[in-house]
C-alpha cells in the first residue's frame, strides 16, 4: 500500500501530534507500506529506510501572537504543498492529512480515485470562536463554509472521541456515514522496571503547548495555596510562555518551575520521576476532543489528572476507568480542594496500571492500522 500522509508536525517538533505522525509511519513501515511525508516541520532528511520519503516545506516566521500572520502562513503553506504535489507522483492508494490546520483538508480535493481520510484534531473553527480568537461574523461564515467543504469531499473523517462524532454529525447530518470514531493511536511503551525514589512533595508535570487552548495560569493560585505540599513543573513553550513566567515571578509562586520543552523520548523518562501528569483545557471550549498528550501519559504508564471543560470526553473516560482525576472546576477554592484530594489519595499506584492497561486495549497503534489497511 502506498500512503501519501500530510502533517505540519513531525519529528524533530515534540508536539503530541508530532508523536502519533510518527508512531503512524513506523507501524505502516513495519508492515512494509510505502510512506511519503509532507511536513513543514524542519529537521534533517536522514532516513536509512527507503520505504519513506520525507519533504520538508519551509514557512516564513512570524509571530506567534499574531493570528491573522498564522493564518496566512497556512494559506501559504497549504499553497506549497499543492505546488509540490503537482510535481511528484499521485500513485498513492490512500491520503492521510492530519488536521489542524483546516486548510490541509481541501488537499484532497486534488486527489480523485485514492481513499481520503482526515484526522480532526478539534474542530476549527469553533474552537477559535470559543476562545474569542476569531470574531469577525463574514470570516466565521466563510471558514464554516470551507470546514463543510472539506468535510463533503474527503471519504473518512477520524475523530479521537465518541462525543466528537456525535457533535459532528448533528452539525452535518450529510456526513454521518462518514465519521469515524478512533481513540488517537499510540505506540505502546514498555515501561522498564527501574523504580524512583518516593517523592517528599507531591510533583506534578505538564508537557506541551502553553497558550489560550490550556489556560494554565488558572491552577496558579490553588497550586500557590498548596505551596508545602505539591510542585508543578512544566516542560513546553507556546504564545503564553513569557505571561506565564512574569506571573509566577509577579505572584511569588515559588511550586511552579518552568523548563524548556525536551526530546519525548527524555520526557517519558522524566515522567517517571513525577506523581501525576497534568492536563488544563479552557473552559470556554465547547467542543469535545481529547488533547493529545492523554494518550502520551497513558502509554507510559502515568495517572491523569484533568482540568478540563465540561464538554470534554476526558470526564466520563478518567472516571468510568479510574485512570487518574478529572474536574471541570475553575473555582480556586474547589480547585484547591481537588489537589488536596490528588496528593493524599492511595490509588496513584493502582491509576498508573489502569492507565497503562487503557492505552494497551484502547490507543494500541497497530489495531489503528489494521482498521486503516481495510478502508
């Protein structure tokens, strides 16, 4: 099988969706299926398998605050990306393009007998609109317009959360027998036997994107109110890094340290060391995808635990299989009285297995690309 698969992230990024690109692509090779990556994520070309041939297109920096810049750059980049496909060959049997960013998903328009299939992240641009990034009523109408479009034209539509199609599908009823449900894959870790030293604090850690999705600054006070008894250490960069720094140094929030973000592979390592693995969403979200680092946590056999918004799937999956602790709390009181609950609770031991064994039946990559060889 030849498989053209289209992702902005990819190794050397340690983004999440650079992690499932990439566990995607081993098993596919594995398997012995022909890959060709386009990405714009930068790094070398060195590749010793000649089943995967990579191509890296470069964007222009910007600004990371200035989403009108983001957007352009992606018009541009999805402009690249068509002028490259022009020019090598389509004898592919299925696409694969990961989304966000939304424009990737008009690529397949340019694809007519090949399977197309679209992995949706979150849903663009609801989730900006949630977030107050996109207000402009004409740009609203036009990018719902092109999001159903891309919708129409592509054969499968991958979503990592049974909400998400549910969501999906009362929005565009035409779709229905389209929409794919799929926890995101992972590779599943072995986790080895070395055993840390118990800490004498509570530690906490967070890993990835910081910006306007995750609304990190809203555990600062009830992690500040816990200051002898737990620490959070963030390991990421994102638009709110600098805000968040001089907030931690404007509040004397000496439990919180920021670290600059490490390979994935040095990050399940550290995440050993640490007692609970963090996950914050906004609460203005209104949509119910899953982040990615979940999976990440899970496959290394690691408890959750969840500040998320209500919508969000994360509530009943971290309950319903007791993989860590979930709130949709913002009130600093409730929110102290949840960390409170975390640091003296018995079953952080027995959450890591739990966590450990969901990832094995549920994020397994290899039964994702078993359903992905039979579409």
């Amino acid at each position: 099988m030849k498989v053209l698969i289209i992702s902005d992230q990819y190794l050397p990024s340690t983004r999440s969706g650079s992690i499932l690109i990439h566990d995607l692509i081993n098993e596919l090779l594995i398997r012995k299926h022909k890959i060709t990556l386009i990405t714009c994520t930068q790094g070398n070309n060195r590749n010793k398998n000649k089943r995967l041939d990579v191509i890296r297109i470069k964007t222009f920096s910007y600004n990371k605050k200035n989403y009108l810049l983001k957007g352009l750059n992606q018009i541009y980049l999805f402009l690249q990306i068509i002028l490259k496909i022009s020019f090598i060959n389509k004898d592919f049997d299925k696409t694969f393009i990961y989304c966000p960013p939304l424009f990737f998903g008009l690529i397949n328009f340019f694809f007519k007998k090949q399977k197309k299939i679209i992995n949706v992240q979150d849903f663009f641009p609801q989730n900006a609109i949630d977030l107050g990034i996109i207000k402009n009523n004409i740009l609203i109408f036009i990018l719902k317009k092109i999001e159903r479009f891309i919708y129409n034209t592509n054969d499968y539509i991958l979503v990592n959360s049974n909400n998400a199609k549910n969501y999906l599908i009362k929005r565009i009823p035409s779709i229905k027998k389209k929409v794919l449900f799929n926890y995101n894959w992972t590779r599943i870790n072995r986790i080895k036997g070395k055993k840390y030293k118990k800490n004498k604090i509570f530690k906490f850690i967070f890993g990835g994107s910081i910006g306007p999705a995750q609304d990190l600054k809203k555990v600062f006070r009830a992690f500040k109110n816990l200051s002898k008894k737990c620490e959070l250490h963030i390991y990421g960069e994102g638009i709110l890094l600098k805000k968040l720094k001089k907030e931690l140094l404007t509040k004397n929030i000496e439990n919180i340290k920021i670290f600059k973000p490490v390979t994935n592979s040095l990050f399940a390592q550290k995440l050993q060391k640490y007692d609970s693995a963090l996950l914050t969403l906004n609460s203005k979200n209104k949509t119910p995808f899953i982040p990615g680092k979940f999976n990440f946590y899970c496959s290394n056999k690691k408890n959750v635990t969840a500040i998320v918004h209500k919508q969000c799937d994360l509530n009943h999956i971290i309950k319903k299989n007791n993989l860590g602790f979930v709130t949709s709390t913002q009130n600093n009181k409730q929110l102290t009285i949840f960390l409170k609950k975390i640091i003296n609770s018995k079953q952080i031991d027995k959450m890591n297995v739990n966590a450990f064994k969901f990832a094995r039946t549920n994020l397994n990559v290899k039964s994702f690309v078993n359903k992905l060889e039979k579409i």
